[in-house]
C-alpha cells in the first residue's frame, strides 16, 4: 500500500463492526470478500479521532488496516488507497484462510 497520511494511525476501532450499536459506519466499496468503510463514532464513545475508514476482508470480519482523521476532507486520500488496496487483493486472488472460490467461507 502507498504510504499513509500523516493522520493515520492503526490503532483498532472500538464498536466499528456491525450490530454493535457505536457509532454509524458504510460501506464505500465491496470487492467480493474485501470492503472499505467509513466509520463515524460520536463523542461518547469515540476512540482516538471521530472519523475511521478501514479495510476489512472476509466481510467484515477481520480488520486489515485503519486510519482515523479529525476531518472528512482529510480522509479523503485513504479511501482511494484502501478502495485501490481491496481491489488489487481481489484482482490478485488473494482470498483469506478459510476462503471458497466464491470468497466466502
């Protein structure tokens, strides 16, 4: 992957996996078993930065890497490396531990 902006860190989310009630996340992009999405946690719970976009695989049940941002504008840049990221591992075959040939275990 290209080298991140200086606002990322990889520190784990808390709460940005689904059905956990913390936050309000989407998904930017699917490609087969990998998703980038776009995690917004209010004050309340947030971890270290308000804003987290982050790459999952085997939908969304295993965090590749994250970054978190203050600001969407600064986000920007790492949603086009994390979608361009997701779909080069796609491209590539790359499938998870466990993985079928549909992607999904």
């Amino acid at each position: 992957m290209a080298s991140r902006p200086s606002a990322c860190c990889s520190t784990p989310t808390r709460g940005s996996r689904r059905g956990r009630g913390r936050g309000h996340s989407a998904v930017l992009a699917r490609f087969r078993s990998y998703e980038v999405r776009l995690t917004e946690f209010p004050l309340d719970c947030m971890p270290l930065l308000p804003l987290w976009v982050e790459l999952y695989r085997e939908g969304g049940r295993v965090r590749v890497d994250g970054c978190g941002f203050s600001e969407i504008e600064d986000a920007v840049d790492a949603v086009r490396e994390f979608v361009a990221h997701a779909k080069r591992l796609h491209e590539e075959g790359y499938a998870p531990p466990g993985a079928t040939a549909l992607g999904r275990p």
